[in-house]
C-alpha cells in the first residue's frame, strides 16, 4: 500500500479529482493509512484492467533487480506445500479447492487469483501431459508476492484439465512468483526435475513429504556433481 492518490492519478491517467470521486464512491479499492490514503498498485491496475479502462502496458512494467539470488525448487516448495487428496468432481472445483489451499500472505486476495488462474486455462491448459498441471497467474508481477512458492497438489480424483495427452490430471504445480524472471527460473527447474526418474517415481507414487524433498535434494546434489 505505498501508492500515493498522486501517483494513482499518474498510472491510470486520470485527474486526482476522479481518484477523490472513486473513492468517495466507493468504487475503487483503497485504504486509509495514518489519515492518508493509499493504494495497493497491483490492486489498483487489476480494478482499472478489469474495466478495460486502457492502462498503458508500461504501468505494468517493474524493474527486476538481478542481483537477487533465483529461488531453488527446493526452497519454493517449503514456502509453498504439499497438498494431499484436494478434492473437486471437475477443473473449476479443483482449482478452487487448490486457492484455498495456497499459503499465502493475508493482504492476497484469494478470490481475484482463482479468477486469474481460471482464465489463464481458458486461454491454454497448463496441463503439459502425463497427468500433470501447472497452473500459475499469466502475470506474476502483478500479485505483488513477496516471496516465491510452488504448492505440489495430489488429487483425490484425476480430472479432465483439457492437456496436451487428453490424459486426465492427478498432480498439481502451482506456481506463485513475485516477478516474470523467477517464474520462469522455477518453471525451467520444475520441468528438468520432472524428467528425473527418481523425482518422477516420487511424484507418481505421491510419495510422502520426506521422500518428495528427499528426491530433490539427490537431484541438486547431482547436479551440483
């Protein structure tokens, strides 16, 4: 919540008197800080795209500080979970069942990122084959997640997820990243993790926690060899 009615105005190219209006109004989402008002940026972008209110596509754009060390796989997972029996009779129940799941911080809102994870399935399944999903937001900048995750979900029942093999999906990777470069960091790792047959088999067997971290930790020390 570090955005100004200033700055608020500046991003979408409207007057401050409009934000005063919004806000007065009730129509926009906002909070009250020491007596001031301030945004939520990724909030405020969402809420002005939603009504296609033709933000530049540079409000999007964020600086990425490379020096920041690339999350591990490893690492991701323990921020994120591993889910075991996630119930749900189809995809849409399913992916509902997974938000509720997610660890995330308090201020995300849950609701908005399932509308998000269901329309980056509509425009392309994230299902890659052999009974396997990776849902993930087309945007990742714009949740404002501080820290990356992945939430390995095992389902109840396979479900139809639309995949490339038309094979129904039992396993879930969800990708929750706070910036374009390490969604795709995790996302290259996950795919060369899913070839290795020792990770594979633990996956496939739904293996415990211990043995799932057990197989990516042999994995890393191989290549770290």
């Amino acid at each position: 919540m570090n955005t100004s009615v200033k700055d608020a105005a500046s991003l979408l190219s409207v007057s401050e008197k409009t934000i005063y209006r919004w806000i007065k109004q009730e129509v926009v989402p906002v909070y009250r800080v020491n007596e001031q008002y301030r945004f939520n940026r990724a909030e405020l972008l969402e809420w002005a795209t939603s009504r296609r209110m033709g933000v530049s596509p540079e409000a999007f754009h964020e600086a990425e500080d490379t020096s920041i060390p690339l999350p591990t796989l490893i690492e991701s997972l323990e921020t994120g979970r591993i889910v075991y029996r996630l119930e749900g009779k189809n995809r849409v129940q399913v992916m509902s069942g997974l938000v509720d799941e997610l660890s995330l911080p308090e201020e995300v809102d849950r609701s908005y990122l399932l509308k998000v994870l269901n329309a980056r399935e509509e425009l392309a399944s994230t299902g890659i084959g052999n009974g396997i999903a990776i849902p993930h937001p087309r945007n990742p900048v714009l949740l404002h997640i501080t820290k990356p995750s992945v939430t390995l979900a095992f389902l109840e029942n396979p479900i139809d997820f639309d995949a490339l093999d038309r094979k129904p999906v039992h396993t879930l990777f969800c990708l929750i990243s706070p910036t374009l470069r390490a969604h795709l960091h995790l996302l290259s790792k996950l795919s060369f993790a899913l070839r290795d047959p020792g990770f594979k088999t633990a996956i496939e067997n739904q293996g415990s926690r211990d043995e799932i971290f057990a197989a990516m930790r042999k994995l890393n020390e191989t290549l770290l060899r």
